[in-house]
C-alpha cells in the first residue's frame, strides 16, 4: 500500500521528496494554481469554512476524510492509484509487452496533447461554475458544488503533475497555459467547446454535473487503460472522486423533479411554473443541450487520431477486458452515417467502419447507455407521481457541433428534417433565452440558512457522511 507523506506542502504519494527537482518546478506552479483559485474559483465564499472530503491517500480509510476547511487551504495532492506488479499493455499494436513508465518518444507529442486536453477541463469546469454558489438553493447544495470544484482543482493538480514529471520543459509551459486560458473568452478560450458553455444557474450546474461529467468518466475509463503508466494510475484514482460529480447532478435533477411533481399537483392546471417551480418541458430542453454538447466531446464518429490512440496503446476502451480482442484490426463498427448531396442532407444509410477508427463512438455508445440509466431513474418518479410525462435522451444526430452530423439538421428523435423545420422547431427542443431567464429568476435568492431549501427543489434523502440534511455545510459569513 502506498505511503503518503502529508506534513509536505504539497500531500502525495509518489515520493515527491526524492524528485528535487519535480518538487521545485510544483511549488512554483503552487503559488499560481492559489492565484488562478482566488481570482477564477467560486467567487464569495474563499473565507467559508466548508465541510470537504479531502484524499489524504488512496487507500479506503484515507481517500475521502471529510472536515470544514477554508477553501484556498484544501489540500489539493498528487495521488496515483497504487502500481500493479508486471504491467502490460493490455490493447493495439504493443498489446502485451511492458507498460511504459517512462514517455516513449515516439509518441511524446500525441501524449502530451491527450494530458493537456484532459487538463484544460478541469480549471474550466470551475470557471463556469464560480458564480453558482450566489443563487444556491441550500448550504447542502453549496457544499457539493464546492466539493466538486476543489476536486477539478485537484484533477488539474493531477494532470499539471503528470506534465511537469514526464515531459519537461514543454510539460512546464503547458501546466502554465493550463492557469491561463479561460472558459468563454474569445481571446483565450478553453479548448473543447462545452468547457466554454457558460453554466448561468442551477438547472444546467446538475445537467453538467450528470452529463458533461460523465463525459469525463469515460474519458478517464479509456486512459486509465493506457500503455503509458503513470497516465492509467493518475486517472484511476481520479475516477473515484468523479463518481459524485455525476451523483450530485443524477440526485439534483431527481430532486429538482420530484419537486415539480410535488408543485404540479397542488396546481388544478398541473401547472408547475405558476407555483415557482421548473416545468418537466423545459428540464427537457436542458437535457437535450447539454447532452447533445456533451456527445461533441467524444470526437469524430470516424476519426484517424482515435485509430492511432488505439493502435500506439495511448487510449483504449472503457474497460478493456471486458473485450475479447484488444488489438482490434479486423473487426469493423456498424454505424448510421449521413447522406449528404450538394451539400444538402438527403437521409442515411449504414456503414460498417474499421474499429479503430471507430473507437470515439464505441466510447460514446457506451456513454449514451449509463446517460440513459438517470432518465430511467427520474422517469420512476414521475410514474410514482402519477404523472404521464416521460423524460428521453435525444438521438445523438441531434444538435451536433462536431463529427459527421456536425452542421446537419435533425429533430430529436434523428429524423433528418430541413433547416427551417429546425429553425421553427429549435425552441421546443432546446432552452431559449426565455427558458434560461425564468430558471434563472428562481435563484436570485441564495439560501444560506441551513433549515431552508429553495423552493424549485426536494430536500435530499440524506446529508453528507451522516450529517442532518440542515446541518450548516458551509459556515457562511455574507
Ligand atoms: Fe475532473
Ligand atoms: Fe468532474
């Protein structure tokens, strides 16, 4: 079991004190993760005490110590999943000899891309998010939020370690690039696109948490298979903290559903917004975008770069074992592709494509079924409420940015229609600015005392390690 040596400033458990020179380069980049922290972290609350989980190890016992911390002192560490004896590679071309522990040169820049792309989420996450804590709906909720947003610092932490370790001087001016791009600004923007989606309230904070984070789950499943080592025990031990991400949106919207059901029964018209609630049509609509803008993250359908992940052994499959053939070079994926005339879009047909080139999409294959699993759990309590409504994941055609569906127009159950048709449609489908304005206006008033829960939303089944559910979370000096 590894040891972890927390008196240090920066708490690890890959014996940073042997590694000078590693130790310097991370405590000069300390300073300016503080500095990006204070200045980009949840803006009010840096001198809250909070009730946080923090991993002091990897171990059971000593991944998750919960206690009130000020937020700039929580402590962020380094913590690789403990090594496996004997390491292979265990997909593509290398299938079978020795993991790397070191970075092969050859595929050096590739790797560096794959961790500074990994990386950039993490700080932008944080960003989005770093006004939601003024609007919040209890000081349970505002404690999630923070916990996740100390956990995406740490997930940088985790990625900046892994560039100042591995890959030197260039690993150094990536880890600072990583402080100063900023989600949503034109001039320096995060690098994918739903990382600079502006996150305005609550409603799309819980559709983040269970979609775009998500995202992030599979994303780390397919490098925790990774050739290279430290990669594989980095994202490891990151997919544990990442589970609540998606538990806080999964319980968020069932919460924020439950109330509406609650709210639509004490209306003769079944009418949830004239009682101060959100309406099951537009939570539809904000599951639809940020579904759709979370599909985008996956990359092409058909894509050359995902072919040579798989084949250098960089990036594999969530859950490799699970497949019987890990080199994959004979195999194909059948998929439905677009036909596209002039320019127009004239239907679709199937297309078997080589598996390597299809490993985005077995990614987010895999994705689109675990997404479906909360609608199937939210869809339960509308039943239970009596209420006819049924929630649905959009076809994954719909409202694509990226890949070949890309700049073609589909309803959401992936029939291809005009332009005007989507035009016409597209505010029944997707949240208009109206939509947001309204969700917005419930949350004008945050609720910072611990006996309260906004309106919009049902008080959670349990609190946080056994705590009350009223129990003040957040010390909060306004
Ligand atoms: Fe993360
Ligand atoms: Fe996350």
């Amino acid at each position: 079991m590894s040891t972890v040596v927390s008196s240090e400033k920066i708490p690890n458990n890959v014996d940073l004190g042997s590694d000078k020179k590693l130790q310097r380069a991370l405590e000069a980049w300390q300073p300016k993760f503080i500095d990006w922290w204070k200045e980009m972290g949840p803006e009010g609350f840096q001198a809250d005490d909070v009730y946080l989980r923090t991993a002091v190890s990897v171990d059971s016992d000593g991944w998750a110590q919960y206690d009130f911390v000020k937020m700039p002192d929580y402590r962020w560490g380094i913590f690789l999943a403990d090594p496996i004896a004997d390491k292979k590679i265990g997909f593509g071309d290398f299938y079978g000899q020795d993991a790397w522990q070191s970075v092969p040169g050859e595929f050096r820049n590739v790797l560096r891309r794959l961790v500074v792309t990994q990386g950039d989420t993490e700080p932008a996450s944080v960003e989005q998010q770093r006004l939601l804590g003024q609007t919040c709906p209890s000081l349970y909720d505002l404690r999630n939020l923070f916990q996740v947003n100390v956990e995406e610092g740490r997930h940088l932490w985790a990625m900046v370690y892994l560039l100042q370790s591995y890959f030197g001087r260039d690993g150094r001016e990536e880890a600072e690039g990583l402080l100063e791009r900023r989600s949503g600004n034109p001039d320096k923007p995060r690098i994918l696109g739903a990382f600079n989606e502006p996150c305005k309230h609550w409603l799309s904070f819980f559709c983040f948490t269970y979609f775009t984070d998500r995202d992030g789950k599979y994303q780390l499943l397919a490098l925790a298979e990774s050739g290279f080592d430290p990669l594989a025990r980095t994202t490891r031990f990151m997919l544990t903290e990442e589970a609540h991400h998606m538990f806080v949106g999964e319980t968020g919207l069932g919460r924020v559903i439950e109330r509406t059901c609650q709210l639509m029964k004490q209306n003769k018209n079944e009418d949830a917004r004239a009682e101060g609630g959100i309406d099951l049509v537009t939570i539809q609509k904000f599951i639809n975008f940020w579904f759709s803008v979370s599909l985008d993250l996956f990359g092409g359908e058909i894509s050359s770069n995902a072919a040579s992940y798989f084949a250098s052994g960089l990036k594999g499959r969530a859950k490799e074992e699970k497949y019987e053939d890990h080199v994959a070079l004979d195999g194909t994926f059948s998929m439905e592709v677009p036909i596209v005339e002039g320019g127009i879009l004239k239907g679709l047909k199937k297309d078997d494509v080589p598996l390597r080139n299809a490993m985005n999409e077995v990614l987010r294959e895999e994705y689109v079924q675990d997404s479906q699993r909360g609608l199937d759990k939210w869809n339960r309590i509308l039943e239970s409420n009596g209420i006819a409504f049924r929630f649905r994941l959009p076809s994954r055609r719909f409202h694509r940015a990226s890949g070949i569906f890309a700049g073609l127009t589909f309803d959401p159950d992936g029939r291809p229609i005009s332009r005007e048709e989507f035009e016409a449609k597209k505010g029944e489908w997707l949240p208009t600015a109206a939509d947001d304005a309204y969700v917005a206006s419930l949350m004008q008033k945050p609720i910072y005392d611990p006996k309260q829960m906004a309106n919009w939303i049902a008080a959670p089944a349990r609190g946080i390690k056994g705590n009350p559910v009223d129990f003040e979370y957040v010390r909060h000096t306004a």
